[in-house]
C-alpha cells in the first residue's frame, strides 16, 4: 500500500518485496512489527495483520489501531504522524481503517451534515 510518494508499506507474509512490479523496485519498502492483536473470535475469517489495513489521510498522518504500539513506534520512526484510535471492536466486520471508509471527492462549499 502506498503511503507516500516513494514510500510503500507491505505486509512481507502476503507480499514477496523480490515480485514487486518494476515500477515499484525503486520505492523505499516499509515492513511492520509483527501485530500484537490477533482477532481469535474471528480466526479464519481474516489475517492477525488486519491492523495493518491502514489510510492515509496525507503523506504524514495515518490512523492506526491504538492499542498497536509498535506499529505506532515503526510509523513514528519512518516519520509518519500515527493518529490511535480505538478500532479493533471493527474487526468483526472484517476490515480496518482502510476497509471502512469511503473515498469521495466533493465540489463546491463544505457543508455540515450533522
């Protein structure tokens, strides 16, 4: 997953860095601790990295599972902005902060929804 311009994060059990298409040879390769929540109660639905489905909000702030410490230290050491947040209850419907969210562009004025 792209994070920043050059900059890709991969999840090594699921990504071979040697099979990256040439575009991204070049990219500086970001790999994370190993998770530290495993879903047990939903074991076999998804991988113990669902932590590591993340989005980037820019090239420097990323939301993350807070209770993912070092992951959090890993993105502060690579110079990112981690922003904790209290998700891991989301699991169950099988996805992360990437998984959840919707990508929409909008014209005109903000406008408040509330």
């Amino acid at each position: 997953m792209p994070l920043a311009p050059g900059r890709l994060f991969i999840n090594p059990n699921f990504v071979d860095p040697e099979r990256l298409p040439a575009a991204l040879k070049t990219w500086e390769l970001l790999i994370p601790p190993r998770p530290k929540n495993k879903p047990i109660a939903l074991h076999g639905f998804m991988s113990n990295g669902i932590a590591f489905n993340v989005l980037s909000l820019d090239e420097k702030r990323i939301p993350v599972e807070r209770e993912e410490t070092d992951f959090i230290a890993a993105l502060k050491d690579w110079g990112f902005e981690p922003i904790p947040r209290r998700f891991k209850e989301h699991y169950p419907f099988i996805g992360g902060f990437h998984c959840t969210t919707l990508d929409i562009a909008r014209e005109g004025p903000l406008e408040d929804y509330s």
